[in-house]
C-alpha cells in the first residue's frame, strides 16, 4: 500500500510516519520538502491535486490542521482554507485517482452543553472559528463521494511541538503558582494512541483499501477513556513527573473558565463517546491517565 501522509512535523503526524511503516510505503509531504514531487501545501490548493495526481496513493491520511485555536478569531480566512478547503480538495483528488482518505477533526465542533458524552449522532455546534473551520472540512469530505475515515479527537498531547502537557512543564520551572481551569471537561488524548488506532484500522483492510472504507468508513469518535478537566489534566501531569526538583512551582490552583477569558469559547463538556469506533473496529482506548503514565516513563 502506497500512504501520502500531510502534517509529519505535528504531534499525529510525527507518530503516525512511524506507526505505518510496516503496513505500507509511507510518502510524507508538506511545505518544507526539498523535493518538489512531495511539496504540497494546505494553504497553497493549487498544489494539493497536482502532488497527488504525481504520487497516486491508495491512501491520503491527512493529520495536517490549523490548530491554533485562539489565533482563528483573528484569520479565520487561513483557519478555513487549511482546515476545511484543503480536505474537500484532498478528497477530490483522492477521488480522480482511486484513493482513499483518512482525515481528523476534534471535539470543538459541539458546544459543550450536554452533560454526557457526544456520539457520532449528535448534532455539531461550533462555538468557535477553529471548530466551524474543522466542521466545515468534516463536510466538505463527505459531500465528494470518495471512501473515507474522519476520526474526531480531544485534547491532544505529546512531547512534541505545542501542547497543554509542554506548556504545564515548562511553566513548572518558572512560575510559583500556576492556575488552570477546572471546568471545562474532557479527554486528554496521546497523539502515540490516535496514530496506532489508525494504523490497526487500515492494517485491517482485506485487500484494497478504498473497498474497505467504503464498507466500513465513515465518522467515528477517537479518544481515551475516562475524563478529566484542565486542572485534572494539570495536577496528574504534576504527580506523574519524576523531575520535580527542577519545578519552581509551589501551587496550582483551579479556577473558573470566567477567570480566565481567551479570544476564543471553548465548550464546557466536549467528552467524546468512542463505542461506536470499538464496535466497528474492535479496538479498546486506554485510560487517559494510563497513556500519560506511559508517556512519562511512570
């Protein structure tokens, strides 16, 4: 199986070239590629149909997104060409050629006003540009007909690029007091489980994997098991962490959502249900609290 992979700088990216390599030929592409043949650019479309057509995958797993959240309020138009434009392209591509496609999308596209879990069923509301813009994607695949898997995720974490896990450790050593909201819930989820997931889903496939996501594909919840809020998050990344003799920090106090306003609304409850991924792929979510414990070596 020939794989174009898009984002392998990013946090499931990076996991994800890993992951793959004994499935299929895995051909990473992006902005930063010396070989022309495999520069492809979310914000440049034009060049998106033009690599695919030139490396003719059977499959594209795009984990490449505009992901900072805060920073869509203010270039919503960029947000929206990466994150929704560039998959409906890819998918349109990917079409033409035969191919499959795998994309991500995140708990962000539902409000947070219900106190259970979302399921596939339940009605998107994004309440800001990032989420529209990835909802926005979400639909954009889906209305071109091409076979194709999105897996929404939470919270993502690694000990790469820019995340909630890196900006608690190294706020650690500079602040003696760090407060993190405690009232938005969800699942903190390792960017190591989302590629593996993917990776046993395609490695399932019988035989071509375009058929297989046809029969199969679809929307599915991905994140770990068990919830958390933002302060959870926090203090467990505290416990977890052996190189407490380096920590400046003396408290870490939870506060409310009010108390910390950002440019962008963030859903208060965005816990995803992942039973439907389980049912169809018989694949079990770690806890989040394990997979952390993992991640740090505890």
């Amino acid at each position: 199986m020939k794989i174009l992979l898009t984002g392998v700088t990013g946090q499931v990216g990076w996991e994800l070239q890993r992951t793959l390599m004994t499935i299929g030929e895995v051909i990473a592409v992006g902005r930063n590629i010396n070989n022309p043949n495999l520069q492809m650019d979310l914000a440049q479309i034009d060049t998106i149909s033009r690599t695919i057509k030139e490396i003719k995958p059977d499959l594209i797993i795009n984990p490449a997104a505009y992901t900072a959240v805060d920073k869509a309020e203010t270039e919503p138009e960029l947000a929206m060409k990466i994150n929704a434009i560039a998959p409906g392209a890819i998918a349109e591509a990917a079409k033409e050629i035969g191919a499959a496609m795998i994309h991500y999308s995140t708990d962000y596209v539902f409000d947070g006003k219900k106190n259970t879990a979302y399921t596939e069923l339940d009605e998107p509301n994004p309440q800001n540009i990032y989420g529209k813009t990835k909802l926005a994607g979400e639909q954009a695949i889906a209305s071109v007909g091409v076979p194709y898997l999105i897996l929404r995720t939470s919270w993502v974490y690694s000990l790469r690029g820019k995340n909630f896990l890196l900006t608690m450790l190294r706020l650690a050593q500079e602040r003696e007091e760090i407060k993190v909201v405690d009232d938005q819930i969800g699942a903190p989820t390792w960017s190591r489980i989302i590629a593996e997931a993917t990776a046993q889903i395609v490695a399932q496939a019988p035989g071509n994997i375009s058929d297989f996501l046809a029969n199969r594909g679809g929307l599915y919840h991905l994140t770990a098991s068990g919830k958390t809020s933002w302060y959870g998050f926090a203090k467990a990344i505290f416990e977890l962490d052996e190189k407490k003799s380096d920590r400046k920090l003396q408290r870490l106090t939870p506060i409310t959502s009010q108390e910390y306003p950002t440019p962008a609304s963030r859903p208060a409850y965005s816990l995803l249900d992942s039973q439907q991924l389980s049912q169809s792929f018989g694949l079990i979510l770690p806890d989040w609290e394990r997979c952390l414990a993992l991640l740090l070596g505890r």
